[in-house]
C-alpha cells in the first residue's frame, strides 16, 4: 500500500530546469521507490491579517529569536500559516520529506503535529555569500550557528555532498550523504548523448551554467579571463550557455567565445555532443554540483578546479586544476571518453530504508 507523505521543496524538480530541480526530482523518484508518495507543501499568500496572527503567535509558541520587522513577523506567519494547514489535512504517514531546510518554521510546526522529519539540504544556505539568517538577519558565523540548530530538529539528515556531511557530523549531528545521480527523466537523455558522442568528433569547448546564480556567474567570468589570456593558443571555439550567460558578452572579447544564452534541450544536446570537454569553475561555492556527474554520465570529460571538484574528486573523468597554468595544461591533452558513472546504490538503499522506517513509525 502507498503511504502519502508531505513534501517541501522550493524547486518542481523538472526535468529541464537546474539544478536545485534536477535534486528534487532525484528525491521525489526515491520517495517513489520506497512505496511512498510526494504530497508537496506550496507556499502560497495568507491574508496580511492571517499572517501576523499567525507571526506573533508562531514566535512566542515556539521561543524563536527573531531581528524585530513586520516583514520576518509576517514570513515566520506566513509559513507557520500554511504548515499548519496542510500537517491538520493530511490523511497518511506523519513523515516530512524537508528539502527547503531555509524555512526554519517547518521542524517546529512537524514536531508539534508528531511528525518524523527527513532532512536533505541541497546544501549549508548560511554558506552562501552574503546570506543572512530569515529569522535574526545576522551574518557568518551567527548565521551558521542558526542554521545547525534548526537542522538539527530533524529525525535524520541526508547531505548532497561529503564537506558539509562532514561539517554536520563536527558539529554533533549524525548526517549521511545521498549524492547526485540523476532520475530515469534526465537519465535517458545523457544516455543518448553518450550513444550519439561514439559517432561525432569533438572540436569544441563547453560551459554551461545558470548565470543568474551569483557564484556561478562570478566563476564563469574569471575563468573566462583565464581562456582570454590564452585564447591566442586555443584550435577551437569556446561555447558558453545557459540561463543569462548573454550579459557576459562584456567578457567575451575574442570571437572563439560563443554566447548562446538560454537554449532548449535539442540544442544543449547539440552542444553536448560536440564538446571535447566541459569547463567547470568556481570562485566559491557550497553544496555539489549536479552537472558534474551528468556529464560523466553523458561521456564528456570534465575540466574543473578543485573548489568545484568537492565530492567528485575520485570520479572518472574528472581532471581538476588549482591555477590558470594547470587548467592551460589541460585544455591540450588528449582526453579519453569517463566510464561510465556508477550509481550510489548504497546510498540510495540508506535513504529509501530511513524513510521507510520513519514512516512506519509515525503512522
């Protein structure tokens, strides 16, 4: 028998969108094979009223410390409101899937109705730079402190990546690590790109990202910088795509950087198949990189630094830099086709009997 369980996640988890969706739909595919179903909690607009009701009665129930504004009272009402709703309607197991871990409202709100809470943060938000607490809007390092004190409300913990396992696990909570791979959805597609690379022969260079995401963008600009100081060496084109790369045009001064912009999947694929390799950097960052194992999987060797490589280090096909001079060396070797990327069944059966077990036990 199917057992329903609520669900929070910012992202959809489409299978076109990026990463943070690409995670969801990992997760929502697992809760699938562990004989569960996804029902998804949806932030929605509470009256004003409502949601200052809701605000000041939220903080004194449940002690929280909060920088004093209308606009925190009214976000902490908000979701109290809606939490609180679905957890008094929902007819199935008392187990909360709680990817958007930023919403500190939520552990409270689960524990008051006696629910078992599943934790995956798609990564340490507090980490980010320039990230303020929701609730007290101090920075590093109060922000962080917060943030494990509100993780540590769940039932059990599953990180995207081994740093922040890592970071958890110091800090007194027993986190496990569920790593990328992708679902059946998105699978199929890189498996075809693989089939399709046997036949082609690459020239070019890729990067590909989501420039509206600040450390993204901020990566793909120096290490744009990077290639214009030896594009003059370079035998080949430099194809840049994704979500706001065309503002980089600024940075694009030689006619081998190719702005593409936003594509759709046919000519992402295109790109895909006739890329010698795809080019990864970052300045900082947190969590783990989806595309990275995506593109293992679809065959294309990667270039990256080591901050991007964090996690991914002993993956086939992975060839990591930490300065402008080993990522030249790079870009002129030979580089043979990864095998292909093994899935993390051990980790997945980790994930699938944890939620089994929490949702046994709450029903």
């Amino acid at each position: 028998m199917i057992k329903a369980i609520l669900h929070n996640s910012k992202f959809a988890g489409i299978p076109n969108g990026d990463g943070g969706h690409r995670r969801t739909a990992q997760i929502k595919e697992l809760v699938n094979l562990s004989g569960s179903e996804a029902n998804d909690i949806k932030i929605t607009p509470v009256p004003k009223l409502d949601k200052y009701i809701s605000g000041i009665n939220c903080i004194a129930k449940y002690k929280l410390k909060i920088f004093p504004s209308y606009k925190v009272i009214g976000d902490c009402g908000q979701k109290y409101h809606i939490y609180h709703k679905y957890l008094t309607e929902h007819q199935g197991a008392k187990a909360l899937v709680w990817e958007a871990t930023e919403n500190y409202i939520a552990p409270y709100v689960a524990k008051q109705f006696g629910f078992k809470i599943l934790a995956l943060p798609h990564n340490i938000e507090s980490l980010v730079t320039d990230h303020a607490d929701p609730l007290t809007r101090k920075y590093l390092p109060d922000s962080l402190e917060s943030e494990i004190y509100h993780l540590a409300k769940a039932d059990a913990i599953f990180c995207i990546s081994r740093e922040e396992q890592w970071l958890l696990k110091l800090r007194g909570i027993n986190a496990d690590f569920l790593p990328y791979y992708p679902p059946k959805s998105i699978l199929s597609n890189l498996l075809e790109i693989r089939q399709s690379r046997k036949n082609s022969q690459p020239r070019r260079f890729l990067i590909v990202g989501t420039a509206e995401n600040p450390p993204t963008r901020l990566g793909m600009i120096e290490q744009i910088q990077w290639l214009s100081e030896i594009e003059t060496l370079l035998d080949c084109e430099v194809d840049i795509a994704g979500y706001g790369t065309e503002k980089l045009q600024e940075y694009c001064k030689s006619p081998k950087f190719i702005l593409h912009g936003a594509v759709e999947q046919k000519k992402l694929n295109h790109l895909l198949i006739n890329a010698k390799a795809v080019l990864v950097h970052q300045k900082a960052g947190v969590g783990a990189l989806t595309r990275i194992p995506e593109m293992i999987i679809a065959g294309i060797p990667v270039i990256a630094n080591s901050n991007t490589c964090r996690s991914a280090f002993d993956y086939p096909g992975i060839y990591c830099y930490d300065n402008k001079h080993e990522m030249a060396n790079l870009l002129f070797k030979n580089l043979d086709t990864p095998v292909m990327l093994e899935r993390p069944i051990s980790a997945e059966k980790r994930f699938i009997d944890c939620l089994q077990e929490l949702s046994t036990s709450s029903t």
